[in-house]
C-alpha cells in the first residue's frame, strides 16, 4: 500500500512541477497525477538506457519524474495541438 500512495505523491508532484515547467495550465488534478506516474516510468526507462538508472532517493525520483513527465507532456501537445 505504501508504493501506492508514493506512486501517488511522486505522480502529483511531477505532474504539477511539469505544468509549471510547460507554462500551462496543466490537464487537471486527476490527468496530472497520470502524466506525472506515466512520467516517472518515461523517465525511468531513459535513465536505465543512460546508464544513469537505481536508488536516488525522493529528490531523485522526483526529478525522473518530471523529466518524464515533461516528454510526455511535450509529445501529447505535439500530437493533440493543445498549446495550454
């Protein structure tokens, strides 16, 4: 239960810091939260073919995270045209 809940933490996190990073207004509290978890897996997997991937910490992840979550933020944008 506690992964799932810091799944969670970590995914609102990411989510909100990226709608801030993008200078938008975000997709809501509930589509931030999976942009930020998805974000986080994004960022993950980039950091493994770097080289770069294991234990970090809360900072860490929630830096991947937003790394991810802004890619993913940037290619839904690219694809829907949404500039928000």
């Amino acid at each position: 239960m506690h992964g799932f809940i810091w799944w969670i933490i970590v995914g609102l996190i990411a989510g909100f810091l990226t709608g801030k990073i993008m200078r938008g207004k975000g997709f809501g509290f509930f589509v931030d939260i999976i942009v930020g978890i998805l974000g986080a897996c994004i960022g993950g997997w980039l950091m493994s073919m770097f080289g770069a991937a294991g234990e970090g910490g809360m900072i860490y992840t929630i830096i991947v995270a937003t790394i991810g979550a802004v890619i993913l933020t940037w290619l839904l944008r690219l694809v829907t045209g949404n500039r928000n």
